[in-house]
C-alpha cells in the first residue's frame, strides 16, 4: 500500500509546505497510464495493419501485413509490460525519497523497434503500390 501523508491544513495549498509528494505520486501514475495507453495503441496500429488492411486488399500477398502487424503487437506488449514494471520502479524510489532514471536498453528497444516497424511499413506500402 502506498503511503500518503496526511491532508494540509485548511486554506494551504498542499505543497505550499514543501510537500510536493501528491504531485509526484500522481504524476508517477499519469506516466503509467501513458505508457499502458502507448501499449494499447499500438495494439490497435497492430490490428488494423494484421487484419483490416489485408482483410480490404483485393487479391495480392497478405503475409507482409499479417507480420507487421504481428510485429506491432508484440512491440504493444513490450510496452505495457516496462510500463508496468517501470510504475512500480519508480514508486519504489518515491518511497525511498530517490530517482530511478529509466532504463536505456528499453528506452532503446522501443525506440529502435519503432522506426524499424516504420521503415518496414514504409516498404511494404512502396512494394505493394
């Protein structure tokens, strides 16, 4: 359970003490859900580049969709996954009054993976027009 300090006084703006730990916390669980909302949407990019789009192509080759779009999903799943292990790294920290600076090899993955799968979509719409 996390631990929350007591609410301030009457008429005193919560930090106004030098207690910015509301904030913090609370900013904390909005890059949580931003990372759980990346991971959803690239699920959703998944979908429609492994299912819709090949499901709309009149005749041609559908496997170069079905694998990116496969691709994407999997990146999604990365992506909630450091999410959520990132949330509870830094709620850690918070706790213990430090930082926990994110990860590289993650911050490089995804961002790699990302304009990889870009590149290959690239390609797959240039190859297929």
């Amino acid at each position: 359970m996390v631990e929350v300090p007591p609410p301030s006084p009457p008429g005193h703006r919560f930090d106004q003490d030098g207690d910015a730990s509301r904030r913090t916390w609370l900013a904390s669980e909005r890059t949580v859900l931003a990372w759980l909302r990346t991971g959803l949407t690239a699920t959703a990019v998944a979908l429609g580049i492994g299912k819709v789009i090949p499901d709309l192509r009149a005749g041609g080759s559908s496997w170069p969709y079905v694998a990116l779009g496969a691709a994407y999903a999997l990146l999604g799943a990365f992506i909630v996954a450091y999410g959520m292990w990132r949330g509870r790294e830094v709620d850690r920290a918070i706790r213990e009054g430090r930082y926990a600076p994110p990860g590289d090899r993650a911050m490089w993955v995804v961002g790699a993976t990302s304009i990889g799968l870009a590149l290959l979509a690239a390609v797959i719409i240039l190859a297929d027009s």
